[in-house]
C-alpha cells in the first residue's frame, strides 16, 4: 500500500492542476479564442522555461557528472533513440510532417523527471536522488530539447520555404544551418540550457543568488505547463484513441525497458540504486513541455494533451509496478 501511495502522492498535484485549468478554459476565464493560450504559451516557453532549464542544468558538476556517467549514458541512449525510432517511423511510415513526427517522437521520448523526479524519488531512495534528477535535467535539457528544437524550426522553415514557392531553390543543408541557428541562438531554453552545460564543463560557479533569482521564475514552468494542458483540453475533446494509447505504452513501458537493457549492457546491476533511479526517470511520463511546444507550432495539440493527462494517470499503475519489482 505504501508503494501504490508514493505514486498517488505525485500524481495528485499534477491531476489538481490539470483539472483547474480545464475548469478555467471551460469557463473562459482567461477569454475565449487562441489568444489566452498564446500568453501563458510565451511566458512560459521564452521566460520561465529558460530560467529552469539553466539551474537544472548547472546543479550538477563535472566530477558528479563523472561519476554517474552510466545513468546519464543509459538515459541518453534510451531517450535520444526513443525519440529517433519514434520519428523516422512516423515521418516515413505513416508520412506525418516533420513538426508532428517531432512533437510525437518528443511525447514519447521525453520524460517529466526533472519536474517530477524529486516528489517520487525521495521517499524512495533518499535525498541523494537529487543527482539523478540532475542527470535526467542535463539529459532532456542539453540534448533532448535542441534536437527537438531544431527538428521543429526544420519543419517550420521548409513549410515557409515551400508556401513562398523557394522549396526547391533552397538546400537542404542551408535549410539545416537556418534551423540551427535559430534553435542555439534565437530560442531563449536552448540557449540557456547550452549556456548551463558549458559551466559544468568548465567548471563555473553558479553564484546562490542567481541560482535563487532564476528559480523564482523557474518554479513556475511546471504548473503552468499542466494549467496550458487543462486549457487545452477544455477547447478539445478529449479522444483516448489508439495513438494515444500507443503513445502511453511507448512512454511509460517501452522507454524504460530500453534503458534497463543499456544499462545492463553498461555493467550496471540490476538492484543498484542508480538503476532503480533511472528507470523510474525514463517511466515518468510525458513532459508537459511537448504541450508547450504543440502550441507553439500549432499541431498535434489535443494528442498531446491527451498523451500528457494518459501517462500522468497511468503512472499510478506502472510506477507502482516498477518500485515493487525494484524494492520487493
């Protein structure tokens, strides 16, 4: 019963939040139309976003990093492959645009660990968890997001390109270099996340203060991200169709099952606390910043706020699973 209630504990918040901004946008207590979703979206994506993503960055130092290279491996290989199989499948099978095979393969890829890790991972394992949600932060923050980031300024500039009839004049490789600068160098939570990882390489302190100024803003990322969720899912139907469900079994099995297996490829044993933490970071589920980001572009919005509310609930059952396989 203990185990099932660690799962309840965290998942209570996140069904709380997303109830009152669906009791919001049932309202229209922000207006009516695209226009509220539109501000929260901006504040979120170029303010608090970015100032979270940096001091989740930055918590963790060199020599830690060092020393939890195979997590941070493992959840590497897990998340970054997922988040590949997952696009050239829906980009080449089923012919979706590269923004939606994007913002699918970032549904099922990324994991909400930094933003959840703590609540489920301290009761569990201790206050030493704290690294491992770092990891996890560095995982999705420096690599995760700017693949993502470019793979979606990568759609959105072909799609211009081809409404402006230049499709065919422009190279791809020009077409690549636009997207990347303007994922590292126009897009305020890549750059800060880039910015974060170069002062753990070189070894920069971060002064308290900033860290605490950054935080302030910071803290506010997740709950408005599950508010953006409830809002989108007052204007949407929810419809629990195959795909969602699909998408629930990719994130919240699948993903983790592809870290456990190189994580004992890498030599990690199978009852070490830095494999327990890492599965249960690569079967959060879905990030609420992929709804951030299906706003943003303006697709894929109601599939995934379905995916985010399907993998929150879910949770209960599969977290549950795994923290009894993992401490019987």
């Amino acid at each position: 019963m203990e185990k099932i209630w660690q799962s309840v504990v965290v998942v209570i918040p996140i069904i709380f939040v997303l109830f009152f901004g669906y009791y919001a946008g049932r309202r229209n207590a922000f207006g009516s139309g695209p226009g509220p979703l539109q501000t929260l979206n901006k504040l979120t994506l170029n303010y608090a976003l970015p100032a979270s993503l940096f001091v989740g960055t930055v918590t963790v130092n060199r020599s830690q990093l060092i020393q939890e290279f195979p997590v941070f491996l493992a959840l590497l290989v897990a998340m970054v492959g997922a988040f590949a199989i997952v696009f050239v499948i829906a980009r080449f099978v089923f012919k979706r645009t590269i923004i939606t095979a994007s913002l699918q393969a970032m549904a099922i890829s990324m994991s909400a660990g930094p933003f959840y890790g703590p609540a489920l991972l301290a009761p569990v394992y201790g206050a030493t968890s704290s690294m491992a949600v770092s990891i996890a932060s560095i995982v999705l923050n420096v690599f995760l997001v700017p693949i993502g980031t470019v793979m979606l300024k990568y759609g959105q500039r072909g799609n211009a390109l081809s409404a402006d009839g230049q499709g065919d004049q422009a190279s791809t490789l020009s077409i690549i270099g636009h997207s990347l600068y303007q994922a590292f160098f126009k897009t305020p939570l890549v750059t800060a996340s880039v910015i974060g990882f170069i002062f753990v390489l070189i070894g920069i302190p971060v002064p308290a203060v900033v860290d605490s100024s950054l935080s302030l803003i910071g803290q506010a990322t997740a709950g408005v991200a599950v508010f953006i969720c409830g809002l989108t899912l007052a204007n949407n139907k929810l419809v629990l169709g195959l795909e969602v469900w699909l998408n629930f079994a990719l994130k919240n099995l699948v993903v983790p099952m592809i870290f456990a297996g190189v994580a004992l490829l890498l030599g990690m044993k199978l009852g070490s606390v830095g494999f327990g933490e890492g599965l249960l970071l690569a079967a959060l589920p879905t990030a609420p910043l992929v709804v951030l980001f299906s706003h943003d572009y303006n697709e894929y919005q109601s599939r995934a706020s379905a995916t985010l509310a399907l993998t929150t609930v879910g949770m209960i059952v599969t977290i549950t699973a795994m923290i009894l396989f993992l401490q019987p």
